[in-house]
C-alpha cells in the first residue's frame, strides 16, 4: 500500500510540474520570395529567415510535458501554397520509429508522425488535418461542425 501511494504520488507530482507555467510558441507563416522545392532539404534562404517553433507537448504518457525528442515548424507562403517544413529529432538512443500501419489516412495513436491541423476561421470547430510518419504513411481529415452540410457526389 505504501509503495501504491508513493508511486501515486510521485506521478502526480511529475505531471503538476510538467503544467507548470508551460505554454506553447506562436507559429507565424513567413512570405516566401523564391520558388520552393518540395524535397524535404529545406535549403532554400527563405527557410532560414522563417522564425522556427518548438516547445512541443508529447501525447504520451503525459500530454502536459515538452516533448524529449523535440520538432522544430516553420511555416511559410506564396501567392499558391503553403508550406510547413519540420525537423524532428530523434532521441539519444538509435530509437526505432513505431507504426501500427503504413496504410493511408492512418489513426495517430501509437505513432511516431507529425499533424500539422488549419482552423480557417479561427473558429475551433472547423479543421483541415494533414499528417506523415517517417516512414511516409500519410493521412489528412477534416473536421466540420454539425451544421455542416457535408457536399456529397452523385
């Protein structure tokens, strides 16, 4: 019983300290003045004057701590697109990458991926969700409200 209630406490402890004073940064996109190549380098000038963000939350165990293995997100634009680049570094240790499927429009739990989620209208009910994993299974939803008349094909 002793141990149970130390190990409660401990993780309490653990998870308050991770919600202490923690908040995520602000990802501004950036107007891009060249062509860029989508080849995963990044090594256009434009990325390097895009302002990086990090201080990612893990979703496990504790969706309330920074990330071990943190991302750096940079967002840019042009008249077309938009374009996000990210670099994800691995931890320490030659960790393997976990998938349950390589299939498309994957579900995210138990995977090593990266969701990049738009709200147009800053509204928190509407979303566009696009996702990828280092082994290139790639997903994308959308979210609508209930009022949404979803368009159908016929």
């Amino acid at each position: 019983m002793a141990k149970a209630l130390w190990l409660s406490l401990a993780l309490g402890l653990g998870a308050f300290h991770c919600l202490n004073g923690q908040t995520p940064d602000t990802l501004y996109a950036r107007r891009a003045h060249g062509p860029i190549r989508i080849d995963g380098l990044m090594d256009e000038s434009d990325w390097g004057q895009a302002k990086g963000v990090t201080n990612f939350f893990e979703q496990f165990p504790l969706d309330s701590c920074l990330a071990v293995g943190q991302t750096v997100v940079r967002m840019m634009f042009d008249d077309d697109y938009i374009y996000v680049g990210a670099v994800m570094y691995n931890l320490p240790d030659d960790r393997n990458y976990v998938t349950p499927s390589l299939r498309r429009d994957f579900r995210g739990e138990a995977n090593d991926a990266i969701v990049i989620v738009f709200d147009p209208f800053q509204d928190n009910t509407n979303a566009f969700q696009f996702g990828v994993n280092p082994l290139a299974s790639s997903g994308k939803a959308w979210w609508p409200t209930e009022e949404t008349k979803v368009p159908t094909s016929t």
